[in-house]
C-alpha cells in the first residue's frame, strides 16, 4: 500500500483552497490525497476518507467560516 502522506480535509464550499494547496503540495514533491482526485466512481466514499485519515502522515484540515459556522450553531 502507497502511504499517503498528506490528506487534506474540506468543506465542499472551500474546494478552490483545497485544490489550491494539493496542487501546491504536489508541485513541491509530496504526495497528497484529496477525494475528487484520489477516489474513483463507485468507491465506498466513508471507508476511502476514513482510510486516507488513518494512513497519512499528516491531515491538513482547512477551517472557514463555512465549514465551522454549522458546528457552533448545533
């Protein structure tokens, strides 16, 4: 099995940076995960990201007002 070795976590809304920074990563040697490059139709999307957490090196999780906001109001 390839080790991931960056994963990148995102709200939907924040895809722009996500891409932004996996391109930057990639360009820099790394490799990194991100779902819309790295899973094909048909994968099991919860087990695939789960995965990716579990056998990266390091998660790189991307926080915006997007993507904590529903968590504050819950």
């Amino acid at each position: 099995m390839v080790k991931k070795i960056w994963s990148i976590s995102y709200a939907r809304e924040d895809f722009d940076v996500a891409l932004r920074l996996y391109n930057e990563l990639k360009n820099a040697g790394l490799t990194a995960w991100l779902d819309k490059y790295k899973m094909l139709p048909g994968q099991n999307w919860g087990y695939e990201i789960q995965d990716a957490l579990e056998h990266s090196r390091y998660i790189i999780p991307l926080f915006s007002s997007t993507s904590v906001l529903p968590l504050c109001v819950q």
